[in-house]
C-alpha cells in the first residue's frame, strides 16, 4: 500500500519561507509525477506546482517566481519551498501522486496546513 505524508506546515508571516515535504512509503517519484495542492474550506482544490518523472515543473499563475517544487527519488521525498508568502497562500496543502486510475487512481496525503499571517 502506498502512502504520502506531507510535513513542514505553520504559521508563518507574510514576506515569509517555507519548505514543505512529502514521504513516500515506497518508491514511486520516479515513476508518476508529483503534485502539490492546495485547499481552502468550501473551495475546489487547486494546483500549486506539480513535476514530471523526467523532471518538467509546471507552476499556477500565482505562485511563479515564488515557489519551487524539488525531487530526490533516492530519498522518497518531494519539496515544496515556498518564498515571499502571502496571506492569500494560507490554505492545507497536499502532496499527489498522479497514478494512473486502472492501477488504482491518485495517491493523496493527509494534507498539511499552512497559515500566513501577521
């Protein structure tokens, strides 16, 4: 069974960094591409940042410039760092692993919480 834990959520204040990450329980970076989301409470969940397993990062209009999204296959994990954050970046992210559905679907973390304020 494969399970993503996302850790490295706080408050932080606004102009603020963060480094979120994602832990596999087996290896799996290297073969489907990852994802962070992000939620709000009544919100569609959206895409924050994913990455190819060949290492192409795609990145939402508002965090361009300010997030990175990083890899280590040998390690099981996914990075997210987040610089210059804002209030409006507050929101439980989540790591994903996009599988594909006829082996069982997307893999999901617990999520994690993040909160930008003064």
């Amino acid at each position: 069974q494969v399970q993503l834990v996302e850790s490295g959520g706080g408050l932080v204040q606004p102009g603020g960094s963060l480094r979120l990450s994602c832990a596999a329980s087996v290896s799996i970076f290297s073969i489907y591409t990852m994802g962070w989301y992000r939620q709000t409470p009544g919100k569609q969940r959206e895409l924050v940042a994913s990455m190819s397993t060949g290492g192409t990062t795609n990145y939402s209009d508002s965090v361009k410039d300010r997030f990175t999204i990083s890899r280590d296959n040998a390690k099981n994990m996914v990075y997210l760092q987040m610089n210059s954050l804002k209030p409006e970046d507050t929101a439980v992210y989540y790591c994903n692993a996009d599988r594909p559905r006829w082996r069982g679907g997307r893999i999901w973390g617990q999520g994690t919480q993040v909160t930008v304020s003064s």
